[in-house]
C-alpha cells in the first residue's frame, strides 16, 4: 500500500505527479501559498498566466491538443470566479479540464470572509462534477477522481475546491484508494441498436446531410481529414450560399482545389456593416429546411 503521513499540500502535488500530470497553468494567491511552495520542488511545470481566464483557457487548449486532462489552479474569491467562462468553455465542448481552487480555511468557510466564494455553487451547472476537500487525507483521492471523471465517458469540466487549512494540515495520504461513483458507469461503447439506426437512416437517404463536430476528432473517428468530391464541393458551397452562411478556417472537409479547410462559420456576413448573430440551432433548422427544399 501507498501511504504516508505528510502535508495536505505535498499530497497534492505528489498525486498530480503520480496521475502523470506534467503541466500546471494558473496564477498564484494566498490560498494557494502552501500549494506553490510545494510545486517548487516538482518536475511539474507551472505556467504562470496573466488573468485567471486566459490559465483556463490555456489548459483548456492544453487538454485538446495533447488528449490529456489540462490542469488549472487558482485561488480563491475573484482567482476562483475569473475561471468560469473557461470552465463552462470546457464543458460544454466535452473538454477534460480539472480546476483546483484555493479557498479560505474551513474555520472561515460560510462567514463571507475576505475572498470567500462558493465556488462550489456557482460552478454546479457548469461542471461534470465538483467537490470540496474538507479533510488533508481526502486529497490524493480527490486529485485521482478529478483526473478520472474528467477524462473518462463523455470527457468534460470537474472543479475541486481547497480550503487553506486542508493544504496545512498534516494526515496519512493513501494514494490507492480506490475511485467509486455510485450511478456512474460511463458507457464508453456505441449501443449496437443506435448504430444500426444511424446506418440504416443513412442508407436510405438520397442526399445526407452531415454536420460533423469536434467530438468526432476529439473521440478519434476521423484520423484524415475527408476528401469531398467536386460535385460535393459545389453542393455544400451551394447551401452555405442559399444559408447566408460564410466558410471559414479549419475542420474536416477540404477543397480538392486549394486544399483549403473548411467548417460551418456561427456568423453570417450580409454586409461589411456588421456581423449577424447565428446560433447553432439557426443554422441546424435552416440547413434542414435547405435539404428538405431540394427532395422535393
């Protein structure tokens, strides 16, 4: 077995260390003092940022390019709610991005301290899953379950809250206990019967249409990039056009001609007066109505 007695704060930067982490990004702050004194001992690399958002948005960016979870710490009260549009960002685009806030010590928790925020609560929509350490042994069972739900079924956001004393105090850390989710069992392989109906849908359509998103790379279902046919080309620019949508920058369809990369853009351009907001449900209803004008 895996124990020892040490610090809330060494047992954290030990669990990232034996969960593979390599990266930290975030800014410092006085919640988080303990935790970064710590780090300076570890072959982890901390990247410090300029404003909480942008160390989320970079670990973020981190989690997409390298498929591994992207680590952001923070502290507390403002440190923690300037990461919010990043957290959101993640979930919503099935991105494993684990966040650490630093918080007030639990003595303080709950008596609106200096720079207390329930972090807890306000990123409860916004995350698959978040959890507050009360108790310095509980950490290299939060540090491993944060790394497992964000990067395991559907991948996305998980918050972990710290309060200052949980990081001071000092316990037995068991690094092996075990990670347990009642009710939560991702299914990671396709259920044949939706398979079957997604193929047979296909078949038996005369002209498809296919809006193929970031999960489709994320989830390893298109390693090259598909080669439409000139006539495919034409047609799909066809429907941008009647649309009043523009191709832009990058995905998975691309030109024979230019080998130019194209993606459904979210703003239409009737003018160099200004963009026209198009929300993704505009462009799926319209896209539909297209397809459905030319079968008749």
């Amino acid at each position: 077995m895996d124990i020892a007695n040490m610090t809330g704060a060494k047992a954290y930067v030990k669990a990232l260390e034996k969960e593979g982490v390599t990266h930290v990004f975030g800014i410092t702050g006085a919640a988080l003092i303990p935790i970064c004194d710590e780090m300076l001992g570890s072959d982890i690399r901390y990247v410090p940022g300029v404003h909480e958002q942008g160390s989320a948005h970079m670990a973020d960016g981190y989690a997409r390019a390298s498929g591994k979870p992207g680590v952001v710490q923070v502290t507390s009260g403002p440190g923690a709610t300037n990461i919010v549009t990043g957290v959101a960002t993640a979930q919503l685009d099935s991105s494993p991005l684990v966040a650490f806030t630093g918080q007030v010590p639990m003595g303080m928790v709950g008596t609106d301290a200096f720079q207390e925020v329930d972090i807890i609560g306000v990123t409860a929509s916004i995350t698959k899953w978040n959890h507050q350490v009360r108790e310095a042994r509980r950490i290299p069972w939060a540090v491993k379950a944060a790394l497992q739900v964000s990067n395991t079924g559907r991948k996305g956001a998980v918050l972990i809250d710290i309060p200052k004393n949980v990081t001071t105090d000092e316990a037995e850390m068991d690094f092996n206990a075990p990670i347990g989710f009642p009710g939560y069992q991702p299914r990671v392989e396709p259920d044949p019967t939706e398979l079957e109906w997604a193929v047979r849908m296909l078949a038996e359509a005369e002209r498809p249409a296919i809006i193929a998103g970031g999960g489709v790379v994320a989830s390893g279902a298109a390693p090259e990039p598909y080669e439409p046919t000139g006539e495919e080309i034409e047609t799909s620019l066809k429907a941008a056009e009647t649309l009043g949508l523009e191709y832009t920058g990058v995905d998975l369809m691309r030109s024979e001609e230019d080998r130019t990369l194209y993606t459904l853009e979210v703003n239409s351009t009737p003018g160099w007066e200004g963009l026209q907001k198009v929300t993704t449900v505009d462009i799926a209803e319209r896209l539909v109505e297209y397809v459905f004008e030319q079968l008749r």
